[in-house]
C-alpha cells in the first residue's frame, strides 16, 4: 500500500492562488492524510508567500546552498517549511532570489505578462524537487504532480535520477487541472532543461509543432496520468477538446483516468460557513431566504424575494460562456429574473456586463474583481447559478451550488456533466437543468425551464434538498488516488 506521497504543485491554497489547482493542492493533502498516507507538499517560495511568513509561520529549514544546473550556469537554493495551516502536513517552499524572490506566480503583477524566464523557472524547479527531498530524508513512494508547471519531473525521474536510490522505486501521477494551459516553450528550453537533444524530433517525445511543450513530456513519462473529472478525460481524447493533445492522450489511455475534485467542507457548508451572516441546512432554508435580501441589498438591486435571483461567478472569459449569457440577458430581463456577477477577466466582458449593469439597474449588478468573503455570499442567497460552460475539466462552483441549496445551470460538458442532473429529464433525482450544444438559444431555453420549475415551490424544494444531500467530500476522492497511485506502481513495475 502508498504509504508515502509528495504533492509538487506551483499553488497551494492558503499559500498562493491563481486557480483551481490550488484549491485541489491544499484540499487533497488534508484527506490523504486522514486516511493514513504522509503526505507533503513542496512548492516554489514566491515573494508574495515571503511577506506572508510570521502570518504562516514560515521558518528555513536545515537546507541551504544546493546547486542546480541550468544550461551553463550554476543556480543555488534554500528551503524553508511550515505546516498546512489547520494540520501537521509538512510544507517545503523552494528559495532562489533569482527565480523565485520576486512578487506573482505566473506572469509580472506590473505588466500583467509572463516572465520571460518562466522556461527556466520551471525547469529550476523541478530540479530542484528532485534534490532537496534526499536532503529532507524523506522517501516517498508516490511523487504527484499537478499540471506542465511540475510536469518535467516525471522525465528527469526516467531519464536522470532513475538509479539514485531514493528515485529508482517512486512512481510518478500527473494530474491535468486543465488541458489549455501546456507549457510550450521554443526548442531552447532543451538547452536548460539538460536531457539532450536526442528525444528532439518530428512527433517525439519533446517536439511539439517545432516547439517543446512541458505537458507533452509529462504525458509521455509520467506512470499514470488523471484529469479532476472522468468526462473531461474522454473528452480531451477528442480532435475538439484535445488542444492537439488528443493524439498523445489517446495513445495513453491505459493509463489516464478522471477523478472528480471534491469540496474541502470546512470552507464550504451552509451549516458552519462563518462568511454568511446566516446560516442554514437542508431542514430549515430560512437562513437561506435572509442571505437572498443581503445579497440583494450588497449589489444595491431592489429587494423582491419572490423574484428569481441567478448567479456567476468566475473569470469573465468565452470559456465561462459569458458570451452566451451576454447574448440572451436582454430576454432574461424580460422574464423579471435578476443577475449578480462576481469576476474578473477579459475587458470586452468586463465592459459588456458593466453596461448592461448601468442599463438595467434594477435588474442586473456586477462586483469586477475577486472577492472571497462576497463568492460565500452570493452561492447562499441567490436561487440559481449560471455555468454555461464551453469545457469545464471539473468545475467547483456547481458542487458549491449544489450543497448551498442554490440550483446550478450548466452546460454538459466535464466535470459539470459529471456532477449536475437534469430535473426535467431525470425527475427523481434530478438536482439542476442542463444543456448541450453551446449555442445562446439552449442556454435561455433551459434557464426559462428553471424559472417555471421555480415557481413550483414543493418541486423546486425537493431539487433543492437533492443537491443539499450530496456527496462532494475529498475523502471520497482521496480514496479514488490512492487507488490511482497503486495502479501508477503497478504500471512502473510492468514496464
């Protein structure tokens, strides 16, 4: 049995994050080890976390000055560590204050762009994992990495470290938070990244339409590969959702599975959740009705309980499907229903949704940016919640949704075909409305069919209790990894 794992993610919830996968880095852990697994975590020490330190009582760890290889120079770094907050899980952070000191994640705070060594950055990290764990005397069995961030350990694993006697027995799992974002760099990346120039060539292993892509050769060494949900792992096999993947992805599908991301309840429950001023369960809804009137009277809209209130919240981007929801809201006006957004994103959204806001006042408020507290708010006291989705790899707001007692609309696809059952197709156990084809016209056709169904009372209650009910929990998940991390075992050994 996995008795020991490593987590390597780029984000870690409450640490830093920019999407999903720090949710699922910082959730996981905690299941895991309330299973029996020591589980740790190690992550890149960004300056953001640096200022944070006394608040997450960070501390240097007794490792220093340990020399990485980057092309023809040598990089040195320190770790520092803490626990997950709320735990005794260990957290590693790797410190180098030419890569790692300056302020964001991914791309400049300032210029709002990638750094232009983002290449090496990541190939610093990975490097580095894969040293200071011996320095650690930490053994694991499984090392888990999350997206093409951390997707090169994996080949340094096979093609470098595959005799030292820490590495030679560990299998590796790359999990896909989300499939668009690849990691592509040009050829000279392979100058850095030290494996040779030998894998470099038409459809192998580190060529990728003349470029190198870290995902890719993930994907290729990787013992076994998961995406967070089991639609988002066919759909990505297909031409459509593959983002030119599909070939690589098809020729592993023995070893790619999905495993639905669960919701961490200690943040997220009705019941307990200290951001809502009133609280509710599936018994008593009251709480519920009075978190609808702060909602409403927070976004400055007219305070008409009976009115249906819908809800979206995320990053304003054609991939949300706020496209479509731009297309249909002049009809959805004429159905009395009223709309408050939370997010963030693409100015043309930014600007489409701050105008239909001033053009319909009483029917439409938008909070542009991110707001924590304000998210808790809105998923408690609005009656339904938008995610029309192009893909959606899993999608956590509609499980949100589903335990606030609010009704989610989505689109079929991912994670959200996994999780959200259609109330008219499937009347016993139906738990939200959904639609297929991404078109604006299936969106609002689904939408009035909520709407009717709202105005049912004793039904809409029902649908309402369903997905209060639910199972999202990460311990039914962790299970799910564990079992993907024997079979990762399983496939190393057979190979």
């Amino acid at each position: 049995m996995v008795k020991k794992v490593l987590i390597v993610s780029a984000e870690i919830y409450p640490f830093a994050k920019v999407g999903g996968l720090a949710d699922v880095a910082g959730a996981l852990p905690k299941a895991l080890h309330n299973l029996g697994v020591d589980v740790r975590l190690i992550m890149p020490y960004y300056g953001d976390i640096q200022q944070k330190a006394a608040e997450f009582k960070i501390k240097p760890a007794d490792v220093k000055n340990i020399p990485i290889t980057i092309g023809d120079k040598i990089e040195t770094f320190e770790l520092y560590t803490a626990n997950l907050p709320g735990t005794k899980i260990p957290v590693y952070f790797i410190r180098s204050e030419r890569y790692f000191d300056r302020m964001g994640v991914y791309f400049d705070p300032e210029t709002k762009k990638d750094f232009p060594d983002q290449a090496e950055r990541l190939v610093f990290f990975a490097k580095s994992v894969l040293d200071a764990i011996p320095a650690l005397d930490f053994h694991p069995d499984i090392i888990h990495t999350n997206d093409h961030h951390t997707s090169l350990l994996s080949a340094y694993l096979k093609l470098s470290y595959s005799s030292h006697p820490i590495w030679k027995n560990v299998a590796s799992v790359l999990t896909i938070h989300n499939l668009a974002y690849q990691g592509v760099f040009p050829r000279k990346i392979l100058d850095i990244m030290g494996l040779g120039q030998e894998l470099y060539y038409p459809t192998g292993p580190f060529e990728f339409f003349n470029d190198v892509n870290l995902l890719k050769i993930g994907l290729l060494f990787v013992d076994s590969v998961n995406t967070v949900s089991p639609t988002y792992a066919n759909e990505i096999q297909t031409p459509e959702m593959g983002q030119k993947l599909d070939g690589v992805l098809r020729s592993i599908s023995d070893k790619l599975f999905g495993i639905i991301n669960g919701v961490d309840t200690s943040v997220w429950n009705p019941i307990t959740d200290k951001n809502i001023e009133y609280n509710y369960s599936p018994d008593d809804l009251s709480g519920k009705r009075m978190m609808k009137s702060i909602v409403l009277r927070e976004f400055k809209l007219p305070e008409e309980l009976d009115t249906p209130l819908l809800g979206m919240i995320g990053r304003m981007a054609a991939q949300k499907g706020f496209d479509l929801v731009g297309d249909i809201l002049p009809k959805l006006i004429e159905k009395n229903a009223k709309l408050v957004v939370l997010g963030s994103g693409q100015v043309e959204y930014e600007k489409m949704f701050g105008d239909f806001a001033k053009k319909y006042p009483d029917n439409i408020a938008v909070y542009t940016g991110f707001n924590g507290p304000l998210a808790h708010k809105i998923e408690a006291g609005v009656d339904m919640f938008l995610m029309p989705s192009r893909f959606e790899p899993c999608g956590l707001n509609q499980m949100y949704s589903l335990l606030y007692g609010t009704v989610p609309i989505v689109r079929k696809t991912g994670g959200l075909a996994d999780t959200v059952i259609d109330s008219d197709e499937f009347p016993n156990r139906g738990n939200g409305f959904v639609f297929t084809d991404y078109k604006a016209e299936p969106l609002f056709d689904t939408i009035c069919r909520a709407l009717n169904t709202y105005s049912d009372r004793k039904r809409w209650r029902k649908i309402i209790t369903r997905g209060m009910k639910s199972d999202f929990s990460w311990e039914k998940s962790a299970r799910k990894y564990i079992e993907l991390y024997e079979k990762a075992k399983t496939f190393k050994k057979n190979k």
